[in-house]
C-alpha cells in the first residue's frame, strides 16, 4: 500500500504532486514551463516544497540559459 505524505499546513489532508504549465518571459521571450508544486486534498493548500522548488528552479535557469544563448 502506497503512503501518502500528511498536509503540514492542515495536518488532515493527504498532498499529491501537481504539475501546471505556466507561461515564462524573459527578456521578451515566453516558453510554457512545467512548475511542479503540492496540493492538498483537504484543505487545498498548493505549496512548493524544496525538491519542488530546486527542480523548478533548475527549469527557469536552463529556459533563461536558452534565450542568453549559453
């Protein structure tokens, strides 16, 4: 059996992970970018966690890495 990680806002809810495409710019330049994010299913409290926001992150900077030419 699969166990599920406690809301640490709400203490009842269980978290699932959720990815939503959210429209990037930079430097005049836009690209849809998979931000990963928590959600809970009690309270709908939606959080980034630190693996969540390292990955995300990571996403943004190669996405700005591409437009500087690097």
């Amino acid at each position: 059996m699969d166990k599920q990680e406690i809301c640490p806002i709400c203490a009842e809810g269980h978290i699932s992970a959720q990815v939503q495409e959210i429209e990037s710019d930079y430097k005049g330049n836009k690209a849809m970018l998979p931000l990963h994010y928590k959600l809970c299913d009690v309270c709908t409290s939606d959080f980034a966690g630190a693996a969540e926001g390292k990955r995300n992150k990571r996403l943004v900077m190669a996405f700005r890495q591409r437009v500087d030419g690097l």
